[in-house]
C-alpha cells in the first residue's frame, strides 16, 4: 500500500516556474514508477511524466518535453515536477501516481495522490 500526497501548486504568471512535490508512505516506495498526470476541466486526464524506481530513466509528454523535468528522492520518498516556462495551456490538476511498471497509461497505476491545481495565468 502506498499513499501519497502533492503539493506545490498554485497560481503562476505565463513564462513562469513551479515544483511539484509528491509525498509518498511506505518503505518500498523506490519499487515503484512514478507518473505525473493531469486534467483539466472538462478534459480527460493526460500523462505528463514518469520516472523509473532509480530516477535513471523518465520519459515525457510532448507538450512538456524540454521544460518539465521529473526527479525522485528515494532516501525521502518523494517525487519531484519541476514546471518551467508555464504556459496558460499547463492549467489543470496534477496527480501524482505510483505502480510497480515503468508506464504512461493512467489505467495502469494503483495509487494516486489527491491533486493539486496548477493555474498559469496570461
């Protein structure tokens, strides 16, 4: 069983920065993938980002690719988003979801986090 918590969103200017952290429970939290997901209202939910269970390998979505970047902590247990050059299209919530496949389908992750909003403003 693995819960886990985000934090770090909140309302940011067009061209701006933010980090995501994703707090994770359990002692086998460097077992698991770790994705980032978001969704947007009236939209359905997107992959952002995954990383392996070292941090050695991440993949990205096109619309993030070279100005988003994925990092885990395994010592802390945490998984990082770090958002730069923002864009009003990045508004959504950002999830945070755990499994032990290395995967960017949403339908295969176990465990996810409750959100938290990302609002880019122009």
């Amino acid at each position: 069983q693995v819960q886990l918590v985000e934090s770090g969103g909140g309302l940011v200017q067009a061209g701006g920065s933010l980090r995501l952290s994703c707090a994770a429970s359990g002692r086998t939290f460097s077992s698991y993938a770790m994705g980032w997901f978001r969704q947007a209202p009236g939209k359905e939910r997107e992959f952002v980002a995954v990383i392996s269970w070292s941090g050695g390998t991440t993949s990205y979505a096109d619309s993030v690719k070279g100005r988003f970047t994925c990092s885990r902590d395994n010592a802390n247990n945490t998984v990082y988003l770090q958002m730069n050059s923002l864009k009003p299209e990045d508004t959504a919530v950002y999830y945070c979801a755990a499994d032990p496949t290395y995967t960017n389908v949403a339908g295969r992750y176990d465990y996810w986090g409750q959100g938290t909003q990302v609002t880019v403003s122009s």
